[in-house]
C-alpha cells in the first residue's frame, strides 16, 4: 500500500525569529521584484558573533523541518539562506519594511543595517531565510565625516 501525504509548512516565524546586524551588499531587487515576483537582497553579518546566531538559527530550522516532516514525506530539508558568495540571502514574496524612503536601491549598498528575521519553509522542504523589517542606521545618507587633523606641530616635539 502507497501512501501520500499532503505536504505543509511547519516552520513558523515566531519560532523561528531572529535579529542580526550587518551591511547591506546585492540591494537590486530590495523593493522591486525580479522577474520571478521575488524580493530578495543580500547582505553580511556584521560580527562573527551575527553570522553565528544566523547560521545557528538555519541549522535549527533544518533539524526541524526534518523531525517534524510525515514519516512518509518527500520532503528534503535544504537550506536557500546563501547566495553565490556565501553571503546571507534573504529572498520573498513581500516586501520587507523599510525605516527610510529611498528611490534607488543602490543607494543602500554598504550601509550597516539591524534586520528583524525569520525563516520559512516550503512544502519541499527548502528553508528560506525572509526579513521582516530592515533599519537602516541614522545618517545613512549623510556624507562620511572627513578624518580628524592629524598635522603634527613642530612645538611639541
């Protein structure tokens, strides 16, 4: 006898809820989508510590997408949290909040942000890593400050 199951999600995102800071890298389909309908950007953990927590969080998810799956399933949990450089990638189906307004997303390329996360899984078992609400730092459009002068008086040697 086969027997076929229905496969569903089981990751929730309040289970699964996780802050980072970091840098925002590929912005380019932040607010608009790709042409798979997708939002989707990059970025990089600012400390060891965020990568850490992040890629913990990850593994988690996997271990429980596979000890709460159907003992029948075809469900595979795989991770999608990476891109092509092994950065942390963010990728979704609605647009993630933003605390500024900005007209081109190349525009936040590098700016240091603290990302309010959760990871979902799909009937697959793919578990993706989606962002809630992205806060980009104060003075994030000002210009970098210039150095400090460090001219050395003659009088104080």
């Amino acid at each position: 006898m086969i027997r076929y199951t229905t496969e569903h999600t089981i990751l929730t995102p309040t289970d699964t809820r996780i802050s980072v800071e970091g840098w925002l890298q590929d912005t380019t389909y932040l607010l608009d989508t790709d042409r798979d309908d997708v939002y989707s950007f990059s970025f990089q953990p600012l400390t060891s510590n965020d990568h850490q927590r992040l890629f913990e969080a990850v593994e988690r998810a996997l271990m429980i997408v596979e000890m709460s799956k159907d003992p029948y399933s075809n469900k595979v949990a795989k991770a999608r949290c990476e891109d092509k450089y092994g950065l942390p990638y963010c990728s979704q189906l609605f647009k993630p909040k933003l605390n500024v307004k900005v007209e081109h997303t190349d525009l936040l390329y590098g700016k240091q942000v603290s990302l309010n996360l959760h990871l979902r899984d799909d009937p697959l078992g793919n578990v993706y890593l989606q962002a809630d609400y992205v806060d980009v730092y104060e003075g994030w459009d000002e210009p970098p400050a210039p150095p400090p002068n460090t001219a050395v008086d003659d009088d104080d040697w």
